[in-house]
C-alpha cells in the first residue's frame, strides 16, 4: 500500500519513551518521536505523522533513511557542516605568523600578497589577504608616517603637547 511506512524499529516502545526523555536537543526529541509514534501505532503511514508533527512529509522519510542506515547512532548524530576550504591553507598560515611576527615584518598586504605568491606559490586576492591577516590572525600592519627631512626638531617639540604630571 502507498504511504504505509516499511521500516522495521528494533528498539521497544518502552525503551523510546525512555529515550525521548532523555534527549536534551528539540532535534533529538522530534526524531525519536517519529520512532515512537511509529513503534505505538499511534500513526500508520509517515503522511500522518507528518501531519502531526508539523513537519514536511520529505524531512521525516530523510530521518527514517538515516535510521535505517546506522540506527539510533546516526538518528541522533549532530549534523557536521563541512563549509568552504579555506584559501589559505594551515601550513602557510603558519609560515605567514612567524613572518608577521619578525621585526622587519611586512609593509602592506599587497606586499604580504606578493610573498604568499612567491613563497608559497599561493594566488589570493588582496580582500583575502586582508580579512586573513587583520581579523583572522589580528595583526596590525605598523609602517611609520613619512616625515619631512626638512622638519627641524625643536620645532616638532614646540607643537607637541605638554603631558600631564603623574599622580602619586
């Protein structure tokens, strides 16, 4: 018959009432409920059990294609999202935090570009490089201001400001 569920549950209604008690994630509860519902009778084909629990009819028979390929184990597995790769590999990360970190360091990312490029044989855009060395490693680029050679220096410390004595 069309829409009756063919998935034989091996734990007891008994032990999934346990378990649906045990569960601390909604995730968790609403998918050994499914198991449940099923196991008790209370709903005969996954249409109904959809109807019941509020969920599209495609989500539950994903759920019972886990159960049925690692049991509770994979039920009640959390979801691993993989994500994109990172353009800037582990390894090269760490070559560029030691450059980082000596004295005469980097002027500016163009430059941190150029030695990923030629060090590393590594082609990444400017915006990359930024976002990777200024949030994801917090470095700060420090390059001195230009200073004038025609700036004299009792002049430069006449337009200083005092400081402030120190309290005791």
């Amino acid at each position: 018959m069309v829409g009756v569920c063919k998935i034989n549950i091996q734990e007891s209604k008994d032990d999934l009432r346990l378990l649906l008690a045990e569960q601390k994630t909604a995730s968790g509860k609403e998918r050994v409920q499914l198991l449940y519902l099923l196991k008790s009778g209370q709903v005969k084909s996954v249409s109904q059990a959809a109807q019941l629990m509020g969920r599209n009819r495609v989500t539950l028979e994903r759920w019972l294609g886990k159960y049925r390929q690692g049991g509770l184990h994979q039920l009640l597995s959390p979801h691993s999202g993989r994500g994109r790769k990172r353009h800037i590999p582990a390894e090269v990360d760490q070559k560029l935090q030691q450059q980082l970190q000596q004295t005469d360091g980097f002027d500016s990312y163009g430059e941190i570009q150029q030695w990923l490029k030629q060090q590393c044989q590594l082609a990444v855009s400017y915006p990359v490089v930024h976002l990777h060395v200024r949030y994801r490693l917090k470095a700060k680029l420090k390059v001195p201001r230009p200073v004038s050679a025609e700036q004299q220096p009792p002049q430069v410390a006449a337009f200083q400001k005092p400081s402030l004595p120190e309290l005791p």
